[in-house]
C-alpha cells in the first residue's frame, strides 16, 4: 500500500487545530500515555518516558515515510486536547490505514474525539483518496465505539490485535 498523496501537516477542526508532531510535543505525550484512567481505554498500558519518546518518534517518522500520520490537537486558546489520525497498520496479516485517537481526559464528553475522528477520515478519503479505514477499539469502551459510529465506522468483529490484545475491529468505507 503506497501513496503519492500527502495530508496536511495542519488540519482544522470546528473547534481545534491539529499540527504534525514535533519532537517537544514530549509534554503532551506523557499527559496521555502516563494517565492510568486514559489508558484503560486503549490497552490498559501506561508508558515510562523512554516509551512515550520512542511513540512520539515513531508518530514523526510515519510522517517522513508515508506523508500522513497523526495530528496533535489544540483548542484555540492553546490547551492540548489530544492526538488523531492515521496510520499503516498490520491486521490480521493485511497492510491497512486505521484511524486512532486519544484525548487528554479533561476533554472527555465534549464531542472532540467526534470532532478529530471526522477531520481525519476527510484526509483519508479525500486527499489520500483511501477507499477504507479501519479502527481497533478495546471491546468495552462504549464512548469509543459511538464515536466510530458517528463517523460511519461499522463494526466487523471481535480479534485479538497485535497478538495481545482482545479488540473489536471496525470499518469505514468511502
């Protein structure tokens, strides 16, 4: 799977504005990926700092290889809401591009990761002219799952990701 397209390297939302990641954006990695309770929404996993510094340079070299990746998210005024976007991906054997999100909990509730989601399917299906996008989700996580759905992702199946990880895999199709 390759693309000569490229995403923006700043996407505006309704509310927010999402920038490619930098190497200082180290702060806002470390609000997400040090948080217990924002982690049970993902994969119950916090992160040391030497593994939020090896995320965040990996988010940075997905841009400088595949011209895409995930944006981080402001409000306006300047506060850190969150992370979105998209990203090549292994599922269950298939190169695909899946759509990840995670907001700093203080934002939770607030129609952002709604907000975020859309924004980046925009890029997916216009300027990288994807024909699908899928999302991994942890299987309980019911705010997440409305947000996919919101967003026109159908669900597919439960799987167990990254031979890890029990999941549900859902689908968005242009």
């Amino acid at each position: 799977m390759t693309s000569t397209r490229f995403a923006p390297a700043e996407l505006r939302t309704h509310r927010l504005l999402g920038r490619k990641p930098e190497p200082s954006d180290i702060v806002c990695f470390r609000v997400l990926d040090s948080n217990p309770e924002i982690q049970k929404t993902l994969f119950g996993q916090t992160r040391t700092l030497a593994e939020s510094q090896e995320r965040l340079r990996r988010f940075i070299a997905h841009w400088d290889a595949h011209g895409f990746g995930e944006w981080i998210f402001r409000l306006d005024g300047g506060d850190f809401v969150g992370a979105a976007g998209l990203f090549r991906d292994e599922i269950e054997g298939n190169d695909v591009v899946a759509l990840g999100y995670v907001l700093d909990e203080r934002f939770w509730g607030r129609g952002y990761a709604t907000e975020m989601a859309g924004a980046s399917l925009e890029v997916a299906f216009g300027d990288l002219d994807l024909r699908e996008v899928y999302a991994v989700i942890e299987p309980s996580n019911s705010a997440s799952r409305r947000v996919l759905e919101k967003n026109g992702f159908t669900y597919q199946r439960e799987f167990i990701y990254r031979e890890s990880w029990p999941s549900a895999l859902f689908r968005a199709v242009r």
